[in-house]
C-alpha cells in the first residue's frame, strides 16, 4: 500500500544555534518527529530535524506567522557525507580566522563557525566587548575560502547556548534544548525561592544566574501573595501570635507566640488576620519632634502666641527718631533688644599705631 502524499507543514530545528521554524512540505510524505531533512530557508540549503507538525498553537509559541522556508527532501547517504565534509572544512575556517584575527589584534573572541550545508556562505560567531570594524577580515576570508563570510556578534549566554553541553542537574543545558528566549534572571528570584545564594551554585555554564531560578518564579510569587506577610498579627487555635516565616510551596507558616513559642501552621488553621502591618512605631522626622515644621526650623516664639497691638493705627505710639537711629525688624525681634553697635566686637582691628609714624 502507497503512503499517502499530503501538503503539510512541520517545525524544524536547524543551524548551530538551533532555530526554531516552520516549514512546508509540499509532495513528501508525512515525516516523523526525529526525521532528518534538508531545508531551504533565508541563508540557503540546511540540516534540520523534524519536531513536531505545525499547527495554531506552535504558530502562536513560535510567534510569527510565516513560513521559514521548504523541506527539500528526507537527508539521504550524499547529505550525510557532505554533512562530514562541512564539520572537517568548519576547522579549518576556524583556525584561519583565528590566525588572521590574531595577526590583525582585534580585540574580539573567535566563538564558533557554522557552514551552510549547501556551501553559500560561512557564518562566525564572536563574543566583543566594543565595536569591531572586520571589513579588511571579511575581504581576507572571503579571498581565502572563495564564499560569502557573515560575521554575527553574540552575548555571554548565547555561548554557552552554543558551547555548552549538559548542567548541574546532569540534563543538556536548557538554552541548548528547548528555550528561545532567554529573560533576565535576578537575585531576588532566589532569595523568594530560598536558594543558596552562593553564586557558584546558582550560576549556569555562562557564569549568570541559572535560568532555571525563572521557571517557578511565579507560583513562589503567586502564593506570597496569597499568604499573609511575615510581620503580621494572626489569631489561631493556639493563640495570637506574629508570623516570622514562610513555606511558600507547603502553604504553611511560622508563627511566634508569647513565651517565645515557634509553632508551623497550616494556612488553614488561621482564624483571623488582626494586622498585616509590623508593629514597630514609626519615629517622626527630626524637625517634627523639635516641634517645628518639615523643613522649618522651630521658632521660639510663634507668630500666633506673640502679643498684637489692637489699637487703631493712628493711635499707635510713633517713633520720632530718625530713620537711620531705628532699630531693624531683626534687632526688634530679639528678646535682649538691639545689639548696641559699641559693644560689638570689631572683626578687622586697624593695626597699632607703628613708633616711626610721625606725632
């Protein structure tokens, strides 16, 4: 019995970096996950390997709509042999490129090459911490291998993804594997999840923080917040007492009771939530404990407390002394009364009177 041929399209994994995308099979029949094929996509003709058939919701993880390209054929003997024939002629380019980077003193890190199967083009991989100008590199390499030089700048994580083999937990490294993207990952993700923080074993093969500390990120959140805080007042069957833990996953916390009782308990076994707040009194600002206002400095005597003087204007006693002889607002308002301008000491004293200055 004939297999039936059908208009299918399948995801592919294909290249060194392992891109994920879907492609077309047009007059084949159905493939199975595993099957090795050649493709042709943007860069050329590749080795790929079939995953899975497309449909709406590998469209949707992959995130794009489009088609990558064509299955060409199921890989047969001459692919394997051309595929041989392209590992031994990456060597070479890598060490070419390598010595020439070396004799030129580009400050970049040589990383990896890949070969298109179909023999269109070379693609380098290389880690730099600046801008590299490699137009007189590409020129050179180009001459040398007689094929078109493509040259792709990656980060810390995208070498382990291309380096990198298996990981602490003795399972492939999860960017060589299955992840496409590959977020930022923090400390506080650790610290909720209560991992050690030594950074020697939360760090992956890149040297950051493992990407793994992500992936049950959001339940641990989830239930914190769910739970009641550490700091709050609960009431339970053995009493009122303030939580000072707790074990997210086991939905359980720890609660300290008076005579210094530490007693787990079950989220369930809580009756009430008195407070969710801690019960440490707040100081006020500096200022506002003097007395006086946020930013002002306290006054003495304030404005409201001071004697007013209700009489009509006209009536008010006037000062007949002349202008210059008043005292200011500011010596007014002190509580000596005006500075007398004689006792003030003189902060520039004219020197004495030298012996051979005439009489």
């Amino acid at each position: 019995m004939d297999t039936p041929i059908v208009d299918q399209s399948y995801v592919v994994r294909y290249g060194t970096t392992r891109i994920l995308g879907e492609f077309s099979a047009r007059g084949l029949a159905p493939l199975p996950r595993g099957a090795s094929v050649i493709v042709r996509g943007e860069r050329g003709h590749e080795w790929g390997t079939v995953l899975s058939a497309a449909s709406q919701q590998t469209r949707t993880y992959l995130g794009a709509s489009d088609e990558h390209g064509r299955i060409i054929r199921l890989a047969n003997d001459d692919d394997e042999a051309n595929r041989d024939k392209a590992i031994t002629f990456e060597k070479e380019a890598f060490a070419g490129c390598l010595a020439q980077i070396r004799e030129r003193n580009l400050q970049m890190q040589l990383v990896d090459v890949e070969q298109v199967i179909g023999g269109e083009r070379l693609v380098y991989y290389y880690v730099a911490e600046q801008r590299i100008d490699f137009r007189d590199l590409v020129k050179s390499l180009a001459k040398v291998f007689q094929t078109r030089i493509e040259m792709r700048q990656i980060g810390i994580r995208d070498e382990a993804k291309l380096l990198a083999d298996y990981g602490d937990c003795g399972q492939p490294v999860c960017c060589n594997t299955f992840l496409r993207e590959m977020p930022p990952v923090s400390m506080k993700m650790a610290k909720l999840q209560k991992a050690t923080l030594d950074p020697s074993k939360i760090s992956g093969r890149c040297g950051r923080l493992k990407c793994c500390l992500r992936y049950e990120y959001d339940t641990y959140e989830e239930s914190r917040k769910e739970l009641p805080p550490v700091g709050a007042t609960v009431v339970t069957k053995q009493g009122t007492g303030k939580i000072v833990g707790q074990e997210l996953l086991a939905r359980k916390l720890m609660i300290a009771y008076e005579g210094q009782r530490h007693i787990m308990t079950d989220e369930r076994d809580i009756l009430t939530v008195v407070s969710t707040k801690s019960t440490k009194p707040s100081q006020p600002p500096a200022d506002k404990r003097d007395g006086g206002e946020a930013g002002v400095a306290p006054d003495p005597q304030r404005r409201e407390d001071r004697p007013r003087d209700n009489r009509p204007r006209e009536d008010r006693p006037r000062d007949d002394r002349p202008r210059g002889d008043r005292p200011s607002r500011t010596e007014q308002s002190r509580p000596d009364g005006p500075r007398n301008e004689g006792s003030r000491p003189n902060s520039n004293p004219s020197p004495p009177d030298s012996p051979s200055d005439p009489a």
